[in-house]
C-alpha cells in the first residue's frame, strides 16, 4: 500500500473531486431544467462558462481555493540542478528499419485512412513474426496510486532494497519515490515540481479517475504558450500528417468521439477540468499574467498569485469572454475524451508462486504512434512495456496490406462476443468485426474438451479424421499424425514451460515453440486451444525481456 504524506493535525482540510463533483451533481440532479441547458450546448468552452455561473459550481470552487497557501505553492525548479543522463541502460530496442517520416516506426509501416476506422496503421510489404513495429518513449504517463511506494514515479522501474540501492522519496510530499537521484530531479524539472502539493488529489482519490493525472501532466509538459499555439495551428492541413512522441500536436489531434459520447459523460469532464484547472493555478500554471479580456493594446492585467484573495479573482474569471481559463479547460476535456480511447497502460509481467505469469498494469501511458493500431480480438502484434517504452511487435505474419491490429483489452478468449462488442461500443464506440467477431469464436473456456478440427492446409477444407493420407478435395498429401503429435507436444509441455521460463531461456524457448506453431497452424481450424497456448509462450518470451519481476519464494 502506498504511503500517505505527513500532516499537521491543525491543517486545512484539502478538497478532493469526490466531494466537489457530488455536491455539483446533485444540483444538477435535482435541477433538470438547468441540466437540459447545459447539454444542449453544443461548444465545450461554453459549457465551461455555464458551469463557471452556477452558484453551486462557484461554492465549491471557493471552498478548493481557500485551501491555497504557502504550502500549496510549486517547487522552485531553479534550486534543483539539472539532472545528468541516467546511468542506467535499456535493452537495444532498434527498429529496422527504421521510419524516415515517423521515427519511431518500422519502414514498412504506413499511415492509412481506412473506411469506417478513420486513421490506421498497415503493411507495405510482407511483415514476420517477431519483427519489431513500433519503440515509443510516452508524451506523458503516470503511476497509479498504490504502486508509488514500489516503483520509481519518474522511470516507472521497480524499486530495489533502499539501503542497497538508495532510492529517493520527496521531501516535500513524501509520496513520490524515485530509483536514484538523477529521476527525482528530472521529474521536478519536468512536471513534479507543479503536481508534488497537489500529487495526493491528483491520483488518491479514485472518483477522479486514471485520465484525469495523464491529461494534468500533459498540460504541465506543454505549458500555456504551446497550448495555444497548437490551438492555432489544428486547423492547418498538414501533409504528410506528423506522428511524434514528443510533439504535442500530435498528441492534440487524437480522436475525442465526441459526438458519441453521452450527455452525462461530457457533463463529468467538463466538471472535472474545471477542478484541473484550480490545481494548476496552485502551480502557477497561467504565471502572474490573467488574461483580462479586453483586446486594447493595453497590458494584461498582472494578479501575482500570492495570496487566496488573488486566486479567487483569478478563478472568477471563467465567464470573461477573452479568458483563457475556459479554452484550457475545453482542452482538458479534449484530452480527457482521448485519453479514454487512446491513452495505454504501463505494465510489468510478474511470477508469483502461486498465479505463475501475469501481466500488472502499474499505470497510464500516451503513445502517439501506437495510438493509430485499431482493435482486433484477436491481434496480430504484442506490445509491452521496458520501463516506459513501448514495444509492439508481430506475432504473426503479416501480408502487404493488411491492417496493423492491437487489442484494447477484451480478448476472445476470455469474453463472449456479447460482452466484447458491448464493452467496446461503450468505451471506444465502435462494432468490432475483426475475424473472431465475424466467426463467433469461441472463449477458451468454451474450447476446453473439444477435439481439435484439422484441415487441408493447401485447399483448407476439413479433414474429419487424422488418419487420411490425402485430402479428399484437392488430393494433396495431409500428414495430419505428424501434426497430431506435434499437439500432443503442446498439451505436454506448454504448462510447465511457462513455469519455468526465464530471460536466459527465452530466447531458446520461443524458437521451439514458433517452429510448432508454424507446423501446426496451418493444418487446424481456428480458433484452437493449443495455438493459444504456443502463441501465449511465445508473447511470454518477448515480454520477459521487458518489465519483469520474479516474486521471492
């Protein structure tokens, strides 16, 4: 469990969205007229501004204020030194070859505007199994909350013995942890210096969700002056399309569905970017300068936030036609809305005695190349994380053409097409018909105890038995009692292998069992239980290589 930071038991009481948004809702809830209006406003900023004049809105947003104080300023990036390059080296994640338009992509890779997908990845030419897709660094991410006392907040690496390795915790805040000293002042110089007094309401209190910390940071790396440039710029036809980790257009123009999200959705992101917004004002996010929406040639007027008197005046100011408050906030729902559909986990693969190999999801992550691969329930790339990077790679072989598919986190071999292609159309708002949807596949559970249907791998039509020597369609030799022991091979050893694969075997073990995934694959009728299991070693022994953690017997 994560550590709570100190407090004087005489202190204010800090105000979490929880309570912000309820007392919000229930006015809303119990007013309906004034909730009818809100949506049938169609522009986001002025939902913002509707919001901003409710009285109730306007209470709650007193109360967080009042909370400001010398304690809630930033940390003063100046009194930290510039951090050194990590010591530390990651594994040679090298694409080739590599992209010359976008980076961090391999060259085969192109960006596509496929009908019904909107923008997506495909095959410019034959792709094999294994090779490297996609090696991104995140524009932003963040750990979650109970995971802040075993992972270093800015590398996202687990944390060793403190006295051997000697990790940092934050003074201040006392809740970041950090592998060395070189992370801590990297991440005060490039974001905790604005998150660390507001960090426990930020990622403490659940009701305000995952997305809302990503979307806090990504303002905080961009700052004011790129926000609205970028604001400027959306409208400017780029071509070709730039994709860059670390370009915040990139990041800005991903999709939002906003069209298709529901009343009582967009209604919740607006509150909480007003919420967001208090918090960065704690940060000096907007610096000494409030816009005073007046264009007159004159001056802007200076409010130096020093005082909570100065920071209510600034946080009255949503409803000021020039204001910038409303179009940073209109911003935060953007992101927000992206953040839902585009936004990844960071994860770690684990072994522990008694679960054997599973994948945690230790945080959120935003990836403006791996955000173009669409969905499929039965993808043809694996990805995982090494520290924050993303790895996608093919699992199988891929065609000149074809579509580059990920999965979003409903698998069909564990959830019915029923619950996928609800899941999917409520979050992602889409009708998945990938190959597993359009055939109705079966979960693994629903597999398990069938006998395995075998077919010509020449003609693919069925074989009913593994006795024919020759397909009874097209004449061709079968050997389908060789691929019969190959399976039997699979059922054998695949449990056990899973137990005991390790990153010096990895390497060895996904050799033996792509070249029994390749005899047997194409002789069966999918999907099959133990293709599952070959295909489920074989991503083991990629993601091994990745974040990996072996629990102490």
């Amino acid at each position: 469990m994560a550590v709570h930071p100190n407090r004087d038991a005489t202190s204010w009481k800090k105000v979490f969205f929880s309570e912000f948004y309820a007392n919000v809702r229930m006015f809303f809830s119990q007013n309906h007229e004034a909730y009818d209006e809100f949506n049938e406003i169609q522009d986001v900023e002025e939902k913002i501004r509707y919001l901003c004049r409710n009285p109730v809105v306007q209470a709650e947003s007193e109360k967080l204020m009042a909370t400001y104080n010398e304690s809630r300023k930033p940390l003063k990036r100046s009194n930290v030194v510039k951090a050194k390059p990590s010591q530390k080296t990651s594994k040679p994640w090298w694409i080739n070859p590599k992209s010359v338009q976008f980076p961090q992509m391999h060259a085969q890779l192109a960006v596509k505007d496929l009908p019904g997908k909107g923008r997506a990845l495909v095959a410019q030419s034959k792709i094999q199994a294994g090779e490297l897709l996609i090696s991104e660094s995140p524009f932003v991410h963040n750990l979650y909350y109970d995971y802040l006392d075993r992972y270093c907040f800015h590398c996202s690496r687990r944390l060793l013995c403190e006295v051997e390795n000697g990790f940092q915790t934050c003074t201040r805040c006392q809740m970041a942890k950090f592998c060395s000293k070189d992370c801590l002042e990297a991440s005060v110089q490039a974001y905790h210096w604005a998150e660390c007094a507001v960090l426990e309401e930020l990622i403490h209190d659940s009701c305000l969700g995952p997305m809302a910390p990503l979307v806090y940071r990504t303002l905080i790396k961009t700052g004011l002056e790129g926000i609205l440039s970028t604001i400027k710029e959306r409208d400017t036809q780029l071509d070709p399309p730039r994709y860059d980790s670390q370009d915040y257009f990139s990041v800005y123009m991903q999709a939002t569905n906003y069209e298709k999200r529901e009343g009582g959705e967009v209604f919740r992101r607006c509150v909480t970017s007003i919420y967001l917004s208090h918090l960065l004002q704690f940060a000096e996010f907007f610096g000494t300068i409030i816009d005073s929406g007046v264009d007159d040639g004159s001056h802007d007027e200076r409010l130096p936030i020093t005082t909570t008197t100065m920071m209510m005046r600034n946080a009255k100011r949503y409803d000021d036609p020039g204001s910038l408050l409303p179009k940073v906030c209109g911003v935060m729902v953007r992101h927000m809305m992206s953040c839902s559909c585009n936004a990844y986990e960071l994860s770690e693969l684990t072994r522990g005695a008694e679960k054997g190999l599973q994948s945690l999801e230790l945080g959120g992550a935003v990836y403006a190349n791996v955000s173009l691969s669409n969905h499929s329930c039965y993808p043809n790339t694996l990805r995982y994380n090494e520290g924050t990077l993303c790895i996608v790679r093919a699992v199988m072989d891929i065609n000149k053409g074809e579509e580059i598919t990920d999965n979003y986190g409903y698998f069909f071999q564990s959830l019915p097409k029923p619950e996928r292609q609800t899941q999917l159309a409520k979050q992602y708002h889409f009708i998945c018909n990938c190959r597993a949807c359009r055939e109705n596949w079966s979960t693994v559970k629903e597999m398990s105890g069938r006998e395995i249907a075998f077919k010509c791998r020449h003609c693919q039509s069925p074989a009913p038995t593994t006795a024919l020597k020759k397909c009874q369609r097209c004449r061709k030799e079968l050997q389908l009692g060789k691929v019969g022991k190959k399976v039997e091979n699979v059922r054998r050893f695949a449990l056990q292998t899973a137990k005991s694969l390790t990153i010096e075997n990895a390497d060895k073990m996904r050799q033996i069992y792509t070249e029994l995934l390749n005899e047997i694959k194409p002789n069966v009728i999918l999907p099959c239980y133990d293709i599952l299991l070959c295909e489920q070693i074989i991503s083991h022994c990629y993601t091994i290589k990745g974040n990996f953690h072996q629990d102490q017997p």
